[in-house]
C-alpha cells in the first residue's frame, strides 16, 4: 500500500471514530423514553394527572387528543399520587386521557440584546408583528436575589426627569420603591414620564392584568417611540389565565436580570404588584390554599419577598425598581400595600384630593419618602428638600383657618413664610407630562426656591 493510501485511510478512519465519538456523547444525553402522564380530572383552574415524574415549578406539555395542539402547564403542588398542573393558556378541549410530559425543566426566557424595543407576552413570546426574537442566552424565571453581602452600595443618584421625584424624593441606582395609587390619579402617565425621562441605559416595564384598551395607550400616549427604543415592554392583559399575569411579572424581572448582568442600570417599572398578588392569589386557591388576610392566601405574601428582593444593586449593574400598588378605597394600610412598603426602600403616595386640583403629578410630598436619598444627593438640596417639606406641613397645618379668613397676618412667622412661598412650591411640584427637567436644572431650582 503506498504512503498516500495508508494516509488517505487513516484520516478516514479518524473521521469514522469522531463521528461515532459525537454520537456517543449525543445518545448519551437524550432521553430515550419518556415516561407521560395521564390526565385525571379538570377541577376549576387546575388539572390533575397520573404521573409524570415531575418537581415543583417543572414544565409540562398537555397534548390533546386526535389533535396536534398542544397546551403548557406549570407544576404547582401535588395530591395524594396527582399531580396538580396550572395552565399556561385555554383549558378548552382537555379531557381526560390526554398524555402529559415534563420537559425536565421550569420554564424560562431567552435573552439578547436584540429586546430593546419588543414587546412580549407573559412568557416572553413577541406579541408584536417583528417577528421571533434572537436569543443568545437562557434566564429561568426564579432565581436567588444577589447576595446580600456582595450588593453594591447606592451612593448615586438616577435622575428620572420628574422634577418632584428628582428634587424632594431622590431615587438611587438600585432602589427599590412603590408607587401607591387609586385608580385614576395619574399613575400610568408618571410612569410613562419616567421610562421616557430617565438616565437608565434599559427600561424593563411589565404591565400585568391591565385592561386591552390601556395597553396600547400606555405604549403609544405614555411611552412613546423615544421610550419604547429603549425599553422592553412584558404585556399579560386581565383576561390571561393567573398563572401567565403571575409569570409575566417574573418573566420582566429575569430580563431585567440580564440586562442586570450586563453592567447595566436598569429601570424596572411593573405595573401593578398587586395584580401580581391576585393571580398567586387565584393560583393559591385553586389549588386548595387556605384564605388568610383579606382573602389572600399565605402564598402571596411569601412570594413578595422573592420577587421584590430580586431587583436593587447587583455585583455588577443594577436594577432601579419601580412597583405601582393599587390601594382599594385609597385605604394604604390594605394587607398587600402594608407587605409592599415594609419590603421597599421607599414609597411614593399619589393623592386624589392633588389630582382633582388638575395638579400633576399628584405626588403627595408628606406622605412619600425615599430611603436613601440622603446617601446619594448633596447636603445643600437635601436641607433644602427639607425646608420644601416643612412649608407645605406648616401650610397644611393652617389652611383651614386661611380658607375661612380667620388668619390674620403677623399672627405666626411660619406660616406667613408658607403663604409667601406657596405658590411658587406649587410651580415647582408641578410639571407637563411631556416636560422632561434635567437633575442639574431641578436641584438648581430647588436651591433658589427654598434658600438659607
């Protein structure tokens, strides 16, 4: 055999070895059976099946029978020898003996660069017409927050364009605050001022159990293009099943996390938490949960905890986050408001009597606080933040002896000083929703407005 043959059929060889190699190592990772359920029974929200061999929070498929579609459900407890399956879609058309399969693995969302400006489902698939998103990366929808000795201290300021916020109720990178609102007072078009206005490098806004008519006015009037170039948008309207409003809000925090990852700051808007506490409320009851605190069951107020503490400063990049409350009755001590604020490291009150005066935005300053502003704003605005603060108190104090002209002049130098200053108080905490100050310009403004 010459030397070229003997080198011809050695290098063949080695190519045949390789290729059965790279089988090997194939086969050895599929899995050859796959053991299916059965489903039993339907029972509100929930299906029961036989089997499969599944774990909490896996992902199953639900196929129907005689038919090619098939329907996503999420592991959420177990009875006796049932599996109970929340899911992820319509229960139209199941029945028993349809075959369930686990995929081996909770459900997750792919991640890329390419999700600026997308807007996505609850779990993460394009309801827009751009088509499928280009993914270069996995996240899975529940992870560990980072670690509470390895976060990044907040020691700076991220302007969000609201001069009312900037000024008196400064937020840092990698806060975490609430807004508490009734329906009605200016909530979604604050938002929308602050994913439009702010210095974050990515927006993640998450609008969970909104009406279908809001979302598009959100996106077109609120948002805008400018807003949306730089934001991802995570859309679960109130007609989804609870499980899909409930993973929408996971589904924008792990993107977020991504981002996160990255080096980024981001700023997480979700609106509303409380949208998010009815659907584990809803998921928590159909599965057999007790009925605790006005109706909400021990689950939600575990699961506040491991979805607010995922967001904040990171070891590197951070999460700056934003959670509108809907208070029922504007009562702030509701149980789900009262778990939120303990959470946070702030919040913001809109008031309803401000936005009957056509005063917007309707940040009540009083009652609103933002924990770390004295760690990330000058000693100069933060005293003058304070002296802001303490006219309006002074002001609210006599205003019923003013509105009924029992206050004379001269009587008291402090609120004479509130009735000189008021007005041009009220200028400032006042601003158009298309007005955008920049954080230099409001702490200038602050400075001269309430001086030494």
């Amino acid at each position: 055999m010459t030397q070229t043959a003997q080198l011809e059929r050695d290098t063949a060889s080695r190519a045949v070895d390789s290729m059965f190699t790279a089988l090997e190592g194939r086969l050895s990772q599929m899995e050859l059976i796959r053991i299916n359920g059965r489903v039993v029974q339907v029972v509100g929200l929930v299906i029961e099946s036989q089997g499969p061999d599944v774990q909490i929070g896996d992902l199953c498929e639900v196929r129907f029978r005689n038919r090619d579609t098939i329907l996503r459900a999420e592991v959420v407890g177990f009875k006796t020898d049932r599996v109970l399956l929340m899911p992820l879609g319509e229960l139209s058309d199941i029945g028993p003996g349809c075959d369930v399969l686990s995929m081996g693995r909770p459900i997750g969302v792919n991640v890329s660069e390419a999700l600026l400006g997308r807007i996505l489902d609850g779990l993460g698939n394009p309801l827009d017409s751009l088509g499928p998103v280009p993914a270069i990366d996995y996240y899975p929808l529940t992870s560990a927050p980072p670690h509470p000795l390895r976060r990044q201290m907040i020691e700076k300021p991220l302007s969000v364009g609201v001069k009312v916020i900037d000024g008196l109720l400064t937020l840092g990178q990698g806060q975490r605050v609430g807004i508490f609102a009734g329906s009605g007072v200016g909530k979604s078009v604050l938002l929308g001022m602050m994913a439009r206005n702010t210095e974050a490098d990515v927006n993640v806004i998450a609008l969970v159990g909104e009406r279908g008519r809001e979302v598009k006015e959100f996106l077109e009037r609120d948002l805008g293009d400018s807003g949306l170039a730089r934001s991802v948008v995570v859309v679960a309207t109130s007609d989804q099943p609870p499980l899909v409003r409930l993973k929408a809000a996971f589904t924008a925090t792990a993107i977020a996390e991504y981002f996160r990852d990255q080096g980024k700051n981001v700023l997480m808007l979700m609106d509303s938490v409380t949208r998010v506490a009815m659907a584990q409320r809803d998921v928590g009851l159909a599965i057999g949960e007790p009925p605790a605190t006005r109706g909400y069951t021990p689950s939600v107020f575990a699961l506040l905890p491991r979805l607010l503490e995922r967001s904040g400063a990171g070891e590197r990049g951070s999460i700056t986050a934003i959670y509108s409350v809907l208070v029922e009755g504007d009562d702030m001590n509701e149980p789900i408001a009262d778990a939120v604020r303990g959470i946070l490291d702030g919040h913001f009150v809109l008031s309803r009597d401000l936005a009957a005066k056509y005063h917007y935005p309707s940040v009540d300053v009083q009652r609103s606080i933002s924990r770390v502003m004295p760690s990330v704003v000058s000693e100069a605005q933060y005293e003058a933040a304070g002296r802001v603060r303490e006219l309006l108190s002074v002001f609210e104090g006599a205003q019923d002896l003013i509105n009924i002209g029992a206050y004379k002049a001269g009587s008291n130098p402090k609120v004479d000083w509130a009735l000189g200053h008021i007005e041009s108080v009220d200028a400032f905490l006042k601003q158009g929703m298309t007005e955008n100050v920049l954080f230099g310009d409001t702490e200038d403004q602050l400075l001269k407005l309430a001086p030494k």
